[in-house]
C-alpha cells in the first residue's frame, strides 16, 4: 500500500498559528492538535505553496519566532 502526502496550497492573513492549524487540519482531514502552541502566536501573512504539512508547520513555528 502507497501513502501520497497531502501537499498543501493555502494563503493566510491576519490570523493566528492555531487558527491556521485548526483549518489546515479540517480542510486536509490532518490531526494537527498536538502542534498547535500554548499560547497561540499572530501571523500577518504566510502562503504555502504545495508544501507537506511539516514544511507548513515549520514555516509557522518560524513565523511565530520560536525556530
């Protein structure tokens, strides 16, 4: 059996890093609750670009300062 990443094409604005996972998560069918912060972090603007979830994931921890 062959599992195919589920890229993602997604463009945020003036949203948080748990808004952003929340509808990641039900658009895609990802459990992204284990990766959402404490306390939640604003973004002013991320695109992603056909990118696996960890890269989306990444991009935004990075957004939010903590990599």
């Amino acid at each position: 059996m062959y599992f195919v990443a589920k890229l993602i094409d997604e463009s945020y604005q003036n949203t948080t890093v748990n808004e952003i996972l929340e509808d990641i998560g039900k658009k895609y069918n990802i459990d992204t609750r284990k990766d959402y912060l404490k306390v939640d972090s604003p973004v002013q603007e991320i695109k992603f670009k056909y990118r696996t979830y960890s890269e989306c994931v990444k991009m935004l921890y990075k957004k939010a300062g903590l990599s």
